[in-house]
C-alpha cells in the first residue's frame, strides 16, 4: 500500500522506519503463529491468552487523559441500533478505551475483540473487568462485585427480565460497604493472578488496585476522570447513565447491562478468554499490525473498529497516517465499520449516517490524499 497523505506529512525518514518495523512485524508474526489450526479459537487457554496479549502489545504509552474510567457518549445506544440495523454481526471487534466497548460487542456479538489502548492502567482495568463478568453470574452481581454494594433483597430473586431501570433504582439507595469492599477486592486480584496465573508486574498491580478503588470511591456516578455528578438530575454522564440510560432512537436503553441476552453475551467471551486487551499505540509499529497478522493466519475478518475521539490526537500529533497504514494491514471485507461516535455531535443529524464508516472506501480516500484532518475522518470522506 503506499503512503497515505494527512495533514501533517511524514518524513521520509520517518516512513522509511515505520515501513521497516512495520515490515518485520507483519512478515515474521505469521512465521511464529503458522503452527496455529486455521480458524479463529473457540476459547484460548489461559496460557495463550496472556502470552498473546503480551506478545501483541507495545509498551504503555502517554495520553493526554491519565484517568478515562468510563466513556462520556450516550451516543451508544443509537450507534446500537444502528449496527444490529445496519446487520454489523459476528467477525472480529476492535476498539478502545473503557466500558463502551462491550456494548458495541452485544450488538455485534463477535466471535473475538481486541482492546487496543496506548496506557497501560486501561489494560489493568479491563483484566479489572474480566474478573467481574467471570465471578459474576449476572448483571444484579455484576454491579455488586463492582462498586461494593450488597445485593438488595428486592432483587434476590433471580429474573432474567428485569429492566436495567428497576436494577439501578434498588441500587441507588444502598450503601457501599467497606468489608464487602475488601472482600471483592480480594477475589478479583486473585481471581487474575491465582485462577488464571497472569502475571502482573509490580507497577502493573498497583493499576489494578488504583483502578479498583476509584470504582468503589466513586461508586456508580463514577465518570471519565472520576468524579461524577450525572443521575438522578446531574449533569455530568456516569457509568449508571451510560449503562441504565443510553436511548436510542425508540428510547430504548441500549448496553451491556441493558439486558440478561446482551451481559450474557460479554460474560460469554470473558470466560472463553475472547476479549484481549493489548497495550498499543494506534500509529504504533506493532500492536494494530500483529493482530492483523494473526487473524489473517486464521480466517479472521475485523467486522468493526471502534475509535472514539482518538483520531482527534492521531491528526495532532502526526500519526494519521501510520494508523491508517496499520488499520489497512487488517483482514477488512465491504461490510468492515468505523464506529465514530464523535461524528453525531460534530456534524449534527447528518453525522448519524457518518458514525458508521466503511473502512475500505475510507482508507481508499486517505490514500488517494482526500484525508486531511479530523474533520475529514468524522465526515466519513470517500
């Protein structure tokens, strides 16, 4: 493939190194893997599994924003839709950041994901998030497990039909609890480095443990950078906003929580060991390019790349370029998408057709030089 253009033209030199670690990494990774039965797996052990995410990962890196605990875009209940609609189903997700990521997943259902995230804390919080889905059966124990809250005895009874709704208004009232705090603390630490012998590094645990503690500090009003001011009236969006009320069009809340089918669907992939969290800058030379290589070495077809604003800092810092060169090593097909989130506020209600972008006929347009800015990528130009 050849150059793309951006708005901020890479060195030759630059290029030229790019083109090299690039290179290395997309011929010798098949090389490693060709042993591999074609396909992509039904579950990976937990040996495969870590040795996977360490092998794709770059080291942790620098963004702007140290603490992205949650999302802050309702738009992911009409984006939702929007991909059950559009029939955006099966392959493989990619995306970034926090808990966003998994309801993108239940509307798809993917075979596999990969989150790939340039700080390492996010990839801390999601093996945070493995643990809770595995040890908990569901979504009523998942919020439990999470923030430090004792289950209500309204909700002992199981029933697969309750509304997310009725499960945060039991919640509201209840206290987090320090012992059970403790108590969750303990089996989520363990349940990583015990149950499934991960092995963390020092600096690594002590992301576990800091992310863990904002969860329970701030509880279910818990944002971007902590603090959290939505619901019951607030301003600000939470983890309980973006998971009890992100609407779509019909005003239907659409998320992982929303519904038993679409926690079950996560929890699903957790316990196969299908969602692999890789620590890697999206211009980088290895992460995005390795995990094309390995799903090309088994059939593997990327069915969804969700990018959230990180664009944004691509263009900024002059590495859109390099993260499309990446994204075009992918095994991509004509239904291949973009999820762009940020297009619905920047382009107002012509942006909703544009928040799901296919990849191919994009990167075409970068590479024939029509992708210059941001503005260019949210606008979905062909």
């Amino acid at each position: 493939m050849t150059a793309f253009r951006s708005i901020r033209p890479v060195s030759a030199l630059a290029l030229g190194v790019l083109c090299v670690l690039g290179t290395a990494v997309a011929s010798s990774a098949p090389l490693a893997w060709q042993s591999a039965k074609p396909g992509l797996p039904e579950r990976l052990s937990d040996a495969d599994f870590w040795k996977l995410a360490s092998d794709i990962s770059e080291p942790g890196g620098f963004f702007r924003i140290t603490d992205n605990y949650t999302s802050n875009e309702r738009e992911v209940g009409i984006l939702f839709t929007m991909l059950r609609e559009q029939k955006v189903r099966g392959g493989v997700y990619m995306g970034v950041g926090p808990e966003q990521n998994f309801s993108y997943m239940a509307a798809i259902q993917p075979a596999m994901a990969f989150i790939v995230d340039i700080r390492r804390q996010a990839i801390m919080q999601h093996l945070m998030f493995k643990a809770v889905f595995e040890l908990a059966p569901d979504r009523e124990d998942f919020i439990s497990l999470l923030f430090a809250k004792p289950r209500p005895a309204s909700l002992e009874k199981k029933d697969k039909a309750r509304s997310i709704q009725q499960i945060w208004e039991a919640y509201f009232p209840v206290q987090q609890d320090f012992t059970l705090r403790t108590k969750n603390y303990t089996r989520l630490s363990e349940h990583i480095t015990k149950t499934h012998k991960f092995e963390l590094t020092a600096e690594e645990q002590r992301m576990f443990d800091d992310v863990f503690q904002a969860f329970y500090s701030y509880g279910p009003l818990i944002s971007t950078r902590g603090s959290g001011s939505g619901g019951r009236g607030g301003s600000g969006v939470t983890f309980q906003d973006l998971t009890g009320e992100a609407y779509d069009t019909n005003g239907v809340p659409q998320s992982f929580l929303s519904t038993d089918d679409h926690y079950q669907t996560i929890r699903s992939l957790h316990l196969k060991n299908l969602i692999v969290p890789v620590s890697g800058d999206f211009g980088g030379p290895q992460a995005i390019r390795a995990i094309g290589a390995w799903l090309k070495s088994r059939g593997g077809t990327v069915s969804a790349y969700y990018v959230s604003n990180v664009e944004q800092y691509l263009f900024q810092d002059g590495k859109a370029t390099a993260f499309y060169q990446n994204v075009g090593t992918l095994p991509l097909n004509a239904a291949s998408v973009f999820i762009r989130p940020y297009s619905m506020r920047n382009r107002g209600s012509i942006g909703a057709s544009q928040s799901l972008c296919g990849i191919s006929a994009f990167l075409a347009a970068a590479e024939a030089g029509r992708v210059y800015s941001n503005s260019d990528a949210l606008a979905c130009v062909k």
